[in-house]
C-alpha cells in the first residue's frame, strides 16, 4: 500500500470511527446521563433500571457488533482469497442455509431447551452443510470451482426445504423470518464472552497461514509448483472460515452483505498484501456493523426498529453501488480457474437433441395425462382429459417456458462473465421483479394480482437500468455487474424479509408466488410466455458469434473486431428479459439457472450452442417435471414448482460433481 493509500484509509477508518463513536454517545446519553456511566459499567444499581440496561443490555450492543462485524469480515476474506472470487461470502458454502435449516427444523419441532437449543440447532446445520461440501469436493482435491457449486447447490437445497416448510407453517415460523434479518439484541455479555475468543483465535490462525494463503489465491498449477499442498490447505482455511461462520450464525442470526462489502473495500483503498487485508478487512466490518448498529438505535427513537442485518444491506448496499463505478478493473479478484476435469465435447448433437425432444414429449403427455384424484392413479383420457386439459395445460407451458428461458440465461450470462457462480438469480432481475410486485401489492388496493406483469416488468427494468449504470456503459465489467446485482439482491430480499415478519397477512397470499407456484398461471399468460420464450428463444442462435468469443477475454474479442461494450449489453439485456418473463410466470425461487447450464457442461456439452440447446431441454424438463411433483406428492395440496425444481435437480447436479470427481 502507498502512502497516499495509506493516507486515504486512515483518513476514511478514522472518520466513520469518530461517527460511530458519537453516534454511540449520544444513544448512551439518551438512556442514561453520563456522570452515571461510570458506574454503570462497572457496578450498575439493581434498582435502577436504566442502568442494568446500560450495563447488560446497550453496551454488550456494541461489542458484539464489533465482534460480529469483524467475524463476518474475516470470514469473508477467507472465502475469497481462497475461492478466488469476488462474489465468495459466509453464504457461499451454505452455512447461512443450513444453520436457517437447522433452527427451522428446531422451531417446528418445539425441542426442549429454549434458545439454546435453537442455536445449537443452528450451529450444528451450518456445520453439516460445510462436511456435505467438503465431502463432494473432495475427490477433486478441493477444487475452488466444485466447492462453490457444491455449497451453492446445498445451500439452495436447504433454502428450499426452510421455504417448503415455511409455507405450510407461516404463522408458527414468523420469528424465524425475523431472526434471518440478524438481531443484535442483548441482555447481557455473554454472547460478547462467545465471540470474542472465537474471532481472535481464527484471525490469530489466519495471521499463521498467510503464506498458504497467499499461494491459494495464485493458479493451482503455480501453487503446487511452489509446494503447496492444495487439497490440505483449502480444507484447513474453509474449515476455519466454516468454523467462524456457524458461530457468528448462532450468536446473531444472519447478517448478510458484511462478509462481501468489507474484502472489496480493503482492496479498494488499495491493500494488496494479505496481511494488509487481514488488518483491513475485520475492521472495515467491525466499523460498518458498529456503524449501522447505532443507526437502528437511532432510528428506534425517533421512528421505527428494523433488525441491524436488515439496516446492514440497506445501508451498504448503496455505498458498493457508489463505489463500484469507481473500482478499477483489477482491483477485482479475477473469476477462479475453471480447469476442473471435464468429460470430452460431445460432437453427436442431433443425436442428443432426438433423444431430448423424445423425452420431453414422453413429459409432457404424463404431466397432461397421468395424475391422482381420489380413487389413486390413473390415466385420463378421452371426455375426462378434454375437461383437465384446461387447467393442467397453462401451468404445464408456463412451467416448460419459464425453465427453458432461465436454462437459455443461465447459459448467457455465465459466458458473458466467465464466472460459475453467474445465474440469473445473483444478476438481481428475478429480485427486482419481485419487489416491484411486492411494491404493487401495498400501493393498489383491492385485487392488486391483475398488475403482476406490469409492475414485475417495471421493478426488472428499473434493476436493469441500475446494474447498466453502474457496470459503466463505455468500460463494461463483469464483476462490477455481479457485484451489482449481488447489492441489489441483498437489497431487495432484506425488504422482502422484513415483510414477510412484519404479519402482514398480504404477505402470507404472496409467499406461493414468492415460492414458485404455477397454480395460478391463466391461459392467457401461458400463451404470453410461450409466445415471448419463442422470440427471444430464436434470437439465442444469431448471438452464437458473441457466446463464443466472449469467454475468451477481452483482449480477443477486440483482435476478431468485437465490439465488446455493445454486445455486453445486448447480451445482459436479452438475459434480463428472459428472467423477468420466467420470474413473473413461476417466480424468483427455481435456481434453473445456476443448474441447467453446469449439467449440460458436465455432460460434456462445452461449446456455447450445444450447451445452450441441452440446458435449455434439461431446464424446461426440470420444470416441467417439478410442476407435475408438486401436484402429485401430497394430492390434494400443492407443492411450488418452484422449490421442487431445487429438490429434483440439485440432487443430480451433486451426483454429477462426484462422478467427476471419481
């Protein structure tokens, strides 16, 4: 770091601790006069009861935010220097996923014990998601790519079952809703007594394996070339970062965003070294966490409480987005190396498309003909299927549309920016549609449903327009744009979340949508999605050029004559239009789109048209087949399409990532 770097963070860390600091006295004076804060913390009155809240309650507030804070920023620090990726956070692996798993499972079961037993629930999930991923992974010689997809995957997974179970039990696992935000209420120190050990331990360790570190973030060629045993390495630093990330999860809940915002802004201001960003990176979360904190207390009094995890992303989000226009091409990680083993490119294309085309007939005739009623199964034909046909058909279209365009974006937009955890879902679209019409449902009254197309339409334009803004329109980067929509993802599900513990029964109407429900699709919008899949299904051929010089890099696509900003764009846009008309018809939980396109690639299908042709069969079958699970398992309730999507295709993606690794 030079010296006008130096200056510059120093200046910008003491400037927001000073913030802090008075932020913090003034709330302090608000609940109790200084001449008694001395006393307060050392021996408060038992008869006083501002006080022992000043002693038990607001000053363990602020230690653990910076404990936390600094907890989450280590982590994420970790996680990126050893994925070797900008977008790696705690939740990269699953270990928000499964600790929310596992006090979900805990709340419903009503284990005794109390809290206690709900964070120990919580702790032991996130830790078994981390084992399940190291066990995928292994066989790959902890491969950062196949640790990525894997806890992606398992993630998603354990996501799906917390939603399905949060369906069919709203209203008793409404304080879970609120815990997903992160609270940092305290009643006395003893979470401060859990923290502290645990965060200096880890960072102490940490400080230990800076040269391991170090060569983790190079090529793996160059790594093991050098000494490093890779497999060993990896296993031992994303143990710890696990390890730190379940105790975190267990003392505060889930405070997003934390663990990705304060890795980029140490290397923003200009921290190369590792032992720089190590320094850097736990205090930048410790001051923002701390930051954000005293700001909720703030607002407490003068308007409103909202939870801090929730303030967090509200609050950082639009610092990234400020900063990113501003962010240097290289002062983003790299995408990792995507080297992994993979099977030899299938030539016989025709042959697999026959053998596709065949199986989606044989699913289509099934979903429209085979089903349960009250006598069990049987088939339907004749008199009795023309009078199904019109409610199995819309959703059987609409399910097959909406997959075949999230595989198709999927597809384009992890080429667009050769990063594997690219989908439609972290480019923000499917979440900005959702909030624009979340933002409807409050502001029209009576039937606000009839405006889902147009305000979903206008919420993913206006996200967008955001994320072409800020990825800059004359030097387009792809990190900046995954950034982007990471920000306004965190953005918008941290509203979404607040709303949905706030017990607004408007809410508890929308959650099947939320969860991907095709029950509702009319005719009409099924013959609105084919139609629009099919235009924007003819253009994918014509971009063919383009898919396939892009992953190259930028310096290639310019030598062929490329222009790269314009067809960026295009691209990004086409993505865009496919997600929100998929989001809109099966809404935003499918995860089609991180999966369709690594199967086909895993079933050797690499070149841009080939992989997009099988994705794109694989994700309308997923889709399909799932809208006919959800109506089948537990006839005659429902399950989302959306959420069995992830039941039925993430299995197969983990068997797929172990038959590359044996």
């Amino acid at each position: 770091m030079n010296r006008r770097n130096l200056s510059l963070t120093l200046t910008l860390l003491i400037t927001i601790a000073v913030i802090c600091s008075l932020l913090s006295v003034y709330n302090l004076h608000n609940q109790l006069p200084f001449a008694l804060w001395h006393r307060a913390l050392w021996q408060p009155n038992i008869d006083d009861v501002q006080q022992m809240l000043f002693h038990y309650s607001l000053m363990p507030r602020v230690t653990v935010a910076m404990l936390a804070g600094a907890g989450l920023g280590l982590v994420g620090l970790l996680f990126q220097q050893v994925l070797r990726n900008p977008l790696a956070e705690p939740s990269t692996l699953g270990v928000s996923a499964g600790a929310q798993l596992g006090l979900t499972v805990a709340t419903l079961w009503s284990l005794p014990g109390g809290e206690i037993t709900q964070q120990f629930a919580a702790m032991i999930g996130a830790i078994v998601v981390g084992l399940l991923v190291f066990g995928v992974a292994w066989g790959k010689r902890m491969s950062p790519v196949t640790l990525i997809l894997a806890g992606l995957v398992l993630g998603l997974y354990c996501g799906a079952v917390s939603s399905l179970l949060g369906l069919f039990n709203y209203q008793q696992l409404q304080s879970i809703y609120l815990w997903n935000t992160g609270s940092l209420n305290q009643q006395d120190w003893t979470t401060t007594a859990f923290l502290l050990p645990r965060v200096a331990i880890v960072w102490l360790l940490a400080f230990l394996m800076q040269r391991p570190m170090t060569l983790l973030g190079l090529d793996d060629g160059v790594a093991k070339n050098l000494g490093l045993g890779l497999s060993a390495a990896r296993f031992t630093v994303l143990a710890l970062a696990i390890f730190l990330s379940a105790q975190l999860v267990n003392a505060v809940g889930i405070i997003g965003f934390v663990g990705l915002f304060a890795p980029l802004l140490a290397r923003t201001l200009g921290a190369r070294r590792l032992s720089t960003r190590l320094i850097l990176a736990p205090l930048i979360g410790a001051l923002l966490l701390w930051l954000t904190d005293q700001i909720v207390l703030w607002l407490a009094g003068v308007w409103t409480e909202i939870s801090t995890g929730a303030a967090t992303a509200l609050v950082g989000a639009p610092i990234l987005l400020w900063l990113l226009p501003r962010l240097r091409h290289s002062a983003v990680p790299p995408p990792m190396n995507q080297g992994d083993h993979i099977p030899k490119e299938r030539h016989h294309l025709v042959r697999w498309m026959l053998l596709a085309g065949i199986l989606l007939l044989m699913g289509l005739v099934v979903a429209l003909c085979f089903g349960r009623n009250a006598q069990g199964w049987h088939w339907s034909l004749g008199h009795q299927l023309n009078l199904l046909l019109p409610w199995r058909t819309p959703r059987v279209f609409a399910a097959l549309a909406a997959g075949v365009m999230l595989a198709s974006a999927g597809v384009i937009i992890q080429k667009l920016t050769g990063n594997p955890m690219a989908s439609p879902e972290v480019l923000g679209i499917s979440s900005g549609a959702t909030f624009g019409v979340v933002l409807m449902l409050f502001l029209v009254p009576g039937d606000a449903f009839v405006w889902l197309l147009p305000a979903g339409s206008l919420g993913a334009a206006a996200t967008l327009g955001i994320i072409l803004l800020v990825s800059g329109l004359r030097q387009f980067s792809a990190e900046r744009m995954l950034l982007t929509g990471i920000a306004l993802s965190t953005v918008f599900n941290t509203i979404l979340v607040m709303l949905m513990a706030s017990g607004d029964p408007r809410m508890g109407d929308l959650l099947s949508w939320i969860s991907g429900s095709t029950y509702s699709v009319t005719a009409a919008q099924a013959w609105r999605t084919g139609i629009i899949a099919l235009v924007l299904l003819m253009l994918v051929p014509f971009c063919r050029r383009w898919i396939n010089i892009l992953p190259l890099g930028s310096v290639t696509g310019r030598a062929v004559g490329l222009a790269l900003t314009p067809t960026r764009i295009a691209l990004l846009a086409l993505t865009a239009i496919m997600t929100a008309v998929a989001t809109l018809t099966v809404g935003p939980l499918s995860f089609v789109g991180l999966m369709a396109p690594h199967m086909a690639r895993m079933l050797g299908f690499r070149r841009a048209i080939p992989q997009w042709m099988v994705a794109s069969v694989m994700g309308g079958l997923l889709m399909m087949l799932a809208d006919w699970c959800g109506r089948m398992i537990i006839f005659p309730n429902q399950i989302p399409a959306g959420l069995l999507a992830t039941f039925i295709g993430a299995p197969y993606f983990i068997y797929l990532l172990r038959k590359q690794a044996s």
